[in-house]
C-alpha cells in the first residue's frame, strides 16, 4: 500500500495506491490503516482523494482484522462524502465487499484491459448457483458501464484511467467549501439543428456541444440510462454540470434507472458547488408495469428530490417538449430553477395532444371524428404553446435557440455570488 501526497494542476491531492506485485494486493491491517490515514489528511486538508485499486480483497490470512479495515475505509469514505471529491480509479481486481469502496465514492472510472468489480467472484457464483461465468461476464468494465451503471468513465488502459481521474478533478473544487477552477473561457461549439417535428430523434450532444465550452463536455455514464445524458462542462470557463433528455435513446423519456442516475449527479454538483444547466426534451416517465412494478415511484422521486433540495444555481431550457410528471422534474421552476428558458417551438404540457384531446374531447370525436383536426389545433395553441407558460411565470423567457449560450452564461454570471454553506450535504449511493 502506496500512500501520499502530490499536485495536479497545482492543487494539492491524497493518494493510495495497492500494489498487485505484494501479496496480490490484498488488505490486511496496516494496509487499510494507512488508507484512512490518507484520507483523514484529505479531510483535514481539504483536498480531493484518488484511490488506485488493484487487489485480490481482503488478506485472508487476516481474517476479521483485514474485514475490520474494510469497514473503518467504508465509514472514512461516507465522512468524506460531499466534503472532499473521492475519486476510483480501479485498475485491476476489486472483490467482494472491497467493491463498496468505489461505490461510495463520487466517481468510478475502470481500466478496460484488467479491471472487475463484483461482490461474489465467478467460482462462488458457480458454487452456489451453477452458473458458469467469466470475471468479465460477471463485473467487467462493460457490465458496469452499461448494466449495473457502476462505473462512470472506462478507460482503455491504466494510463488512460489516470488522466481521466486527472480530467475529472479539472471540473470539481478541491473541497465543498471552495469554488471549482475556472479555465480560460472558449467559445461554444456549433448547435446542432434540432427537428421541429417532435417525433424525430436527434442526439441532444448536439445541442450541449452548441451551448457550452468548445470540447468541454465530458459525459458520465455515456452508455448506461443512456436516455439521460449527464455529465461536466464548462460555460465560459466555469465548472457546470448538464443533465439532459436523451431522444434518441427510448425516446427521451425518464425511467426508474435515468432518475437514479440523474439524482446522484445532481447530488454531487450541489454537494460540490457547480451550477446545473438542464436541458429537456421528454414526452414524460417511461409507461409500463416494467417501470410501475420496478419501483419508477420511488426512483423518479430521487431526481425530483435532488433537483429540489439543489441550493446551486439552477438553469433550465425547453429545447422541444416537457411534458407531465417529466416537465416537473427536470429541474421546472416549481421546483426552484433559478431561470426557466423555452425555445420558439417547444411544447408544455401535462400530456401530448393526440392523448390530451382523446381524453377531454371523447364525446365531442365520438359524435363527429372530423373534427380531430381543429381540436388538435386548438389544443396545441391554447394549452401547450410556451406562451401560455410564459404568460404565467411557468417559464422567463421564449428564446432563440441560437440565443441559448449568450443567454445562459448571462444568467449564469449573475448568480456567481450565490450563497453557499461549506457543506451541504453527501452524496449517498443511489
Ligand atoms: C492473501 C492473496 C490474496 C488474498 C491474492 N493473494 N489474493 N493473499 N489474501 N485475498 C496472494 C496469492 O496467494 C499470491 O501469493 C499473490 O497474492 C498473487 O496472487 P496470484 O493468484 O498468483 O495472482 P494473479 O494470478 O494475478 O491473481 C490475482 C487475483 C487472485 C485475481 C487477485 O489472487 C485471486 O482471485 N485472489 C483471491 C480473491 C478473493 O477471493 N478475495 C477475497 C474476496 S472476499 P504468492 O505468495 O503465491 O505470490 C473479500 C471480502 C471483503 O475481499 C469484505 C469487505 C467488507
């Protein structure tokens, strides 16, 4: 076990690292002391943390002594949480309990060439359950980056793994009570065009890449929830955070696993002081007894909850459609957005209008069918047009997309002074 101190980009940083080439890596006693050793200097310091992984689990030999240190590292890493950014980088085996480390952490990235999480390894699984898998079947950085969502960058090697772990920490103040680093602002790149037509998926990157930084975007969990796009970004040089409707990927709507892996963003940008610019483009929570008996209530509440208790200044834009408990959720001014933006086309809604009029206008279609056409009409202008939300405070403004940037970093550069407690809150797993 390597533990200590150095710089990147100027600002100091805790580090361990377990060394495979000594008994496998493995944690005994003084190996998860000095594990906490280093991270209670990252709190005292109050500087971010990475753990480099790479261990065959606990020293066997060892036995409750080696469980022990697991436990005082999994309590050490829940006192840091929200305080300093905690970052895993794992590069090679992590198993068994070992696992929930890294899960309680902020930010996992794995080593595609060697790196598997699990928490029973293949010849248990087999034992038990007749199950014939391979490690990487079983926690590889491909089930964790695209099915379990536990891994939010994979990296192609280890080298890889550390400047990811590098790039992240470019994004997150050194602890909760101070401000994330500004870079030299750059320009935005070009706004994808976004079809008026609702039903056409496009890829919402488009919109993100137009609107902050150029090449400052770095999605998280790129390949998991994928009808959520997370992830860090610059606007003019400040450290933000983007949460964003997917259309290309079932359809932009919210599912219990989206929400999941909203709300913990969310969470760890309020915890970390950086802004949150929503984008939305949804037709609402994904229908379904999947959704309905996989717990979509109590997982949507999630994002809901993390978009409400959020004290860091809030953006929202209206690329297309926002509709029903979705509208709400994704960050409405309801639920305290500090600036709500629409564009000229988009829609507002409790549901689409082919829905809306089969409802309140059943016995009108029964009795004359020909009539769809004008009631959708009607509809459309007299509920969903943004003006009607505008008219209310629903939203502050109809802007030109091509507006958008200009328009966010202004708002964004007023609540620069935004008062913040030096700590919020922790970025509990979810
Ligand atoms: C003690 C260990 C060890 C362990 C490996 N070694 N794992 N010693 N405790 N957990 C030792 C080996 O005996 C060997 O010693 C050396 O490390 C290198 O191991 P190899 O197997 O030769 O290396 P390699 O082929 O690279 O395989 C690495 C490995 C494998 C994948 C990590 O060793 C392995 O599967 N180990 C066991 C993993 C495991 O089941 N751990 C327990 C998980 S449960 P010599 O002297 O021969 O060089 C757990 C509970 C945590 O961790 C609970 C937390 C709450």
């Amino acid at each position: 076990m390597v533990t200590g101190i150095a710089n990147i980009d100027e600002r100091p940083v805790a580090l361990f690292s377990q060394d495979p080439g000594v008994l496998g890596g493995s944690l005994g006693e003084i190996h998860a002391q000095k594990i906490v050793r280093v991270m209670e200097h990252a709190e005292r310091g109050l500087m971010p943390i990475i753990g480099l992984i790479d261990s065959g689990g606990a020293r066997i030999q060892e036995g409750v002594a080696a469980l022990d240190g697991y436990g005082t590292i999994f309590r050490a890493n829940v006192r840091l949480s929200g305080r300093v950014p905690q970052i895993s980088v794992v590069l090679g085996p992590c198993a068994g309990g070992a696992v929930y480390s890294p899960a309680l952490t902020d930010i996992v990235i794995m080593a595609k060439d060697r790196a598997h999480m699990f928490v029973t390894g293949p010849k248990v699984v087999r034992a038990v359950t007749n199950e014939n898998v391979t490690a990487a079947e079983l926690g590889g950085p491909v089930v964790h980056s695209q099915q379990s969502g536990v891994a939010h960058l994979v990296a192609s090697d280890a080298e890889d793994a550390l400047r990811l772990a590098r790039q992240v920490l470019s994004y997150l103040p050194s602890s909760a009570s101070e401000s994330a680093p500004f870079s030299a602002p750059a320009p935005a790149g070009t706004l994808a065009d976004i079809p008026h037509n609702f039903r056409k998926p496009y890829d919402v990157r488009g919109a993100i890449g137009g609107i902050v930084d150029l090449d400052s975007f770095l999605e998280l969990q790129p390949k998991y929830a994928r009808n959520l796009v997370i992830g860090f970004a610059r606007m003019e040089g400040q450290p933000v955070g983007i949460i964003a409707n997917q259309p290309q990927a079932l359809a932009g709507t919210l599912n219990s696993a989206a929400s999941e892996k909203g709300a913990r963003f969310v969470r760890m940008c309020d915890a970390f002081g950086l802004p949150l610019i929503t984008l939305v483009d949804t037709p609402g929570f994904l229908p379904g007894t999947k959704e309905e008996s996989g717990g979509v209530i109590r997982r949507g509440a999630k994002l809901l909850y993390a978009f409400a208790e959020a004290r860091v200044p809030r953006i929202t834009v209206i690329l297309r459609k926002a509709f029903g408990g979705a509208y709400i959720v994704m960050n409405s001014k309801s639920l305290g957005a500090d600036a709500v933006f629409a564009w000229p086309h988009s829609h507002i809604a409790v549901m689409g209008a082919e829905g809306a009029i089969d409802v309140i206008h059943r016995r009108e279609l029964t009795a004359d069918p020909s009539r769809r056409h004008e009631l959708l009409a009607d509809y459309q202008s007299t509920v969903m047009d943004p003006l009607v939300a505008a008219s209310r405070l629903s939203i502050d403004e109809i802007i030109e997309p091509s507006h958008t940037r200009a328009i966010v970093a202004a708002t964004l550069f007023s609540l620069t002074r935004t008062r913040r407690p030096s700590f919020r809150h922790d970025n509990l797993p979810q």
